[in-house]
C-alpha cells in the first residue's frame, strides 16, 4: 500500500515576541488573567516585510533540509491558511516561485484553525492516488493582522507562525494511517470574521463566543479522536503523542481529563506561540521533534476545531 510518508518537518516564528505584559499596555488586561484562562505567556508577532507568504517559504525550506531534499522533488504544495497575502493568488503559488518549483500543483486550503489537518488529508489523497509523489504541506498564518486590538478577549489568545511537513509517497506500514474531516456550518457565527471581499470589501476583524467555542471544541476533537484510533485498528493506550491544535489550555487539560490520557502526552506550544491557528499544529509537531519528544516510528494524533465550525483529525506514525 503507498502511504503517506512525514519525512521532514520545519518551523518559522516571526523575530518580535509580544508578551502577556506587552499586550497589557495594550488592552486592559494582565498577564495574570491571560495566563489563568488561557495558559499563554507570549505569542510572535509579524513585523513589516514579515508575512503569511515568508513565513510558509521558511518553514517549506526548513522541512526540505530536514527531508534531505531539494525544492526540485516537490510536485504539490497544499497550504492551509485564513490569512493570505492577497485575495488571489493562492499563497502556495508564491510560495512555489520563491522555492524555484516550476512543476506540479500549489493551491490554497482555507478551514482557519483545521486547515492543516485538512491540507494534509487533500495531499495525502493526491499521493494516494498517484497525482503527486511528494507533497509540501504548510500551515501558515499572520492572524494579528485580522485581530481587533480592543477586544481582549480575543486580541490575548493569537500569534502569527508557519509550519510545514514534506510528505513522500512509499510503501511500508508508516505515514499518516488515518483521518477525518467534519464540519458544521450551523455555527458560522461563534467564529468569524466580520469582512471579506463579496461582503464588507475590507478584511475585517476576528469574533468570537469564546464560551460556545469552548464547548464544541472539546466534544468534537474528543469524539474525532475516538473515531480516528477505531478506524486505525487501534487504541488511545497505543498513541504516544497528542499534538492538538493550540487554541487554550483549558480546552487540552479537558479533552486529556474526557480520554483518561495524561496531560504528559499532549504536545504543548500554546504558553510560548499562542493560537497560531492553521500553523499551530506543524509548529508543535516540529517542537516535538526538534526537542527529541516524538521520535521515529511512534504513533501521533493530530487534531483541531476552527471556525466554520470545522475540524477534524489525522493519525500518523512518523
């Protein structure tokens, strides 16, 4: 069976750190009640010149070095992102031409905060069926830049990042073993952006109510989760390492409490980056690796929720 091989990973962070102390001077908050309801100390923050599309060609060349490939071996890029440098063209056909690829296919996938666990289901599909062999798959966002700076309770849970996996087509028993995508569009409105360019013609401001984001986030991922070892043939005794979109602290002790899984197992990156949404999840699976944590051969859940309501769940032995 051809699977879907992670064989490089990768990261970029914008170079400005803005802490809870720093956003204090901001908004009327503290770094007390951010930490508490939150479990973020800081997040990165894009300068001028840094954006979605810089980001993603960071974290695209990081993973192909860890891959030990050159740009050349690429022929799909799949990028998952809520926040592109322009209304078209796709972010991924920028960010083909700044890697010298002239081959293959560059699309964008748009499903906020699961749009990785989607791009990777989409590459992992064309791989399967033959139409790509090996596949860029980057999450990448700049999401201060959709933020309103007077709202606390939103302006305090995101930062801007990227993340990339190179996936290659190869027979074996590893790769991505699983996945799911669900959404919900009934719930449009607890997650939004309230512009766009049929409606308002402007970009507009992220919204949220954080209380009914809270409750759907963990009944979702948790039964995904559930869905995703089953169809596996396998049990949550047999995962090694959750790496769950970072939205809030809250939400992972919650869904670790609902699995009887301890907290240990979780990935964590959210008290450093802060929600990176699409970004959040290659960027705790690159720590993880980067830090000896997840190793190869050991199994690893991914899962997210966003706007939408989307979400869904990969499963995968690196």
């Amino acid at each position: 069976m051809i699977r879907s091989m992670i064989a490089g990973v990768g990261s970029a962070l914008p170079k400005r750190v803005m802490t809870n102390d720093d956003i204090s001077k901001v908004v009327d908050t503290s770094d007390e009640w951010i930490r508490e309801r939150t479990g973020i100390a800081a997040r990165h923050i894009a300068a001028e010149g840094e954006t979605t599309r810089s980001l993603a060609t960071e974290a695209a060349r990081k993973a192909l070095a860890h891959a030990g490939l050159d740009a050349s071996a690429v022929d799909l890029i799949v990028l998952a992102t809520s926040t592109p440098d322009h209304t078209f063209p796709a972010t991924a056909t920028e960010v083909q031409a700044d890697l010298g690829i002239t081959k293959g296919a560059a699309f964008d996938v748009q499903a906020v905060c699961s749009g990785f666990v989607y791009a990777l289901t989409t590459a992992d599909a064309l791989i399967k069926a033959g139409q790509a062999s090996c596949a860029l798959v980057i999450g990448s966002e700049t999401f201060s830049r959709i933020l309103d700076w007077t709202d606390r309770g939103t302006c305090v849970l995101f930062g801007d990042g990227a993340g990339a996996f190179v996936l290659k087509a190869a027979d074996g028993e590893g790769g991505i073993l699983a996945s799911k995508l669900r959404a919900d569009g009934r719930f449009m409105n607890k997650l939004y952006v309230d512009g766009g360019p049929s409606t308002t013609k402007t970009v507009g401001h992220l919204r949220m109510e954080g209380r009914e984001v809270f409750k759907h986030a963990v009944a979702n991922m948790t039964e995904v989760i559930n869905e995703l070892v089953a169809s596996a043939g396998l049990t949550l005794a047999d995962v090694d390492w959750m790496v769950p979109h970072q939205a809030n602290k809250r939400i992972l002790e919650s869904i670790a409490k609902k699995l009887g899984l301890p907290e240990s197992k979780f990935i964590v990156t959210l008290d450093k980056q802060g929600n990176t949404s699409a970004a959040s999840i290659p960027l705790a699976f690159d720590h993880g690796v980067r830090n000896g944590l997840i190793r190869r051969g050991q199994i690893v859940m991914m899962e997210a929720m966003g706007g939408g309501f989307t979400w869904g769940g990969v499963l995968a032995r690196y």
